[in-house]
C-alpha cells in the first residue's frame, strides 16, 4: 500500500476551536471523523489527521484549567485516502486500516496511488510547518507521529472562498506562524541511541518472541483472530482485510504501535494460518479466512421446538 508523504513538494496542484495561540502538540493521528451536533444530528465521515493540541503560555508551561484541543484537517475523498499504520518513519509499505468511523493510524495511505491536493487543509498546514522551519525530508517520511513535541504559536488562516463554498463561515485553517521547539532538533541530542530506536518497529517474522515490553506476538494475534471470528462468524475475510481489521483491533485494545508488526506477521502467515484454522475450525485457503456461523445452543434448540 503506498505511503502519502505530506511536504508540499509531496503534493498536486468546522467547528470552532482553538482560535490563537500558544501550544504544544501532544498528539497526532489519522483517522476517519465524523461531526455531530448536540441534537444528534451527523454528517458525513471523512479521512483527515487529528492534531491534539496543549494549550501553554509564552513559556510552553501548560495553561491551567485548559483542555487539549483537536483540530481535524482534512486530506481528501474516503475512496482515495486511509488511515495507515508505519512501524516507523523508514516503513515504505504501510498497513491500509480501512475506513471504519474512528479508526487510527499514524500515517496516511493512498488507496490507488493518488497524492494529497495542496488545496486540502493538512496540506496548508504543512506548507506553514515548512515554510517555519520544520525540515521538509521529516515531512516527506510520512510518519505523523514525528510532529509531536511541537512548540510555537498558532492562529486561524483566512481561505479564499472556491466557487462552489458553501459554508456559513468565512474557510479558515489553524496554522503555525511561529515555531520554537521542533521535536527532531531535541531528540538528535540523544545521539547514537535515538538513530538505532527505529530498528524496534520492524516486522517480526512468525515465531519472534515478545515484542517490546511483554507483549507475546503471537499469543496476541491468536486473541485477535479470535475475536474476529466472532465478528465476522459466517464471512470470509482475505488476508489485506483481516489485518486492517485485526490492526483496529490493536489500536482500540490500546496495543503500542511499536508491538504490531510483530503480531500481523503471524496472521500474514499461510502456514501459520492453516494452522490455526484446524485448531479453531474454521476454512483457510489461497490467502482468505472463511469463519463458519456460530452453532446453536442445547436451549436455542428446544425453544425451537
């Protein structure tokens, strides 16, 4: 699946928030969004990257009492653009996650191959980032979560008006116009030590052991595969889709990005595959899962009757 690199050279030619100030990104993720009001009324999900942002003084000490911001920019049609996931910034095949309301990535994945429209409101965040300082081979790697640590000032960008807005407000974009901490700067005074750290997130092959910090790799996909049977009980499911979703599943279980690899690796693996499906008595063959209808109990049965 081919990465989306988000430096404006990568590129082809709301509610209110956070309005101005200074910040701290905390947090930074894909995901597919979908807004709604206080009288449940909702509109369309989209692809977009969901900034958290901190709000602190001219110091970047946290302002009391306020809460983290999220500003969700947008990057495209859902038919184009996913959330992905990278075990690191060097990964140049990343997971498709699919586009299932609130899914998270760290990165951005294009379905067919297209780039992100420079006219999108990620991309005109970026070009800000860049033009700010934050070096545009960082930007290029694709790997959202590169942009935590972030310090500087932010405010509302007017947009020119395109002839078929229709909003209510005047288009805006929240951007830096000052920055004064880019994290990449603070982590090269680590050395040695931070160079090496990506080598952690690379693919385990099947069979690996504990993937960093106690997590069994393969005890974990076993779980997930679990519970994907029982999702998706009289389904069939091929390898691309059930690692998209045993993925979600990794992310909503809170599993560390860093640990999933290692766990896809067994479940992208035939042999261990049709192994499993003997075990748990479902069909597995040329590369897709098919989970038989769960059985009726004793008492099903004779209500039946």
């Amino acid at each position: 699946m081919p990465k989306v690199g988000f430096s404006k050279s990568d590129a082809v030619t709301v509610e209110m928030g956070l309005q101005e100030g200074y910040v701290n990104i905390v947090n930074v993720e894909s995901t597919i969004h979908q807004f709604s009001n206080k009288k449940g009324d909702t509109w369309d999900p989209f692809p977009c990257v969901a900034v958290t942002f901190q709000i602190t003084d001219k110091n970047y000490a946290p302002v009391g009492g306020e809460e983290p911001a999220t500003e969700y920019y947008s990057i495209g049609k859902m038919d184009k653009f996913h959330p992905g996931q990278m075990a690191n910034g060097q990964d140049e095949d990343p997971e498709d996650l699919g586009d299932d309301v609130g899914v998270k990535g760290n990165c951005i994945v294009s379905v067919e191959g297209d780039k992100l429209n420079d006219r999108c409101k990620w991309i005109l965040f970026t070009t800000e980032l860049e033009a700010k300082g934050f070096k545009p081979e960082i930007l290029g790697n694709g790997y959202l979560p590169d942009l935590i640590g972030t310090k500087g000032h932010v405010y509302r960008k007017k947009l020119e008006k395109g002839e078929n807005y229709q909003g209510k407000r005047d288009p805006q974009v929240l951007v830096f116009d000052k920055i004064d901490v880019r994290p990449y700067e603070k982590k090269a005074v680590t050395g040695k030590a931070t160079a090496a750290a990506p080598a952690a997130g690379k693919p385990k092959a099947a069979g690996a052991g504990k993937a960093g910090g106690g997590v069994d790799p393969e005890e974990k996909a076993k779980e997930v595969l679990g519970m994907l049977a029982d999702d998706f009980s009289g389904s069939a499911l091929e390898t691309k889709a059930l690692v998209s979703k045993a993925t979600t599943k990794l992310l909503r279980m809170q599993v560390k990005p860093a640990d999933h690899a290692g766990i896809v690796a067994f479940l992208k693996d035939e042999k261990w595959m049709g192994k499993q499906a003997k075990a748990k008595g479902f069909e597995y063959a040329d590369g897709v899962a098919t989970f038989p209808e769960p059985e009726e109990s004793d008492e099903e049965e004779a209500d039946e009757d």
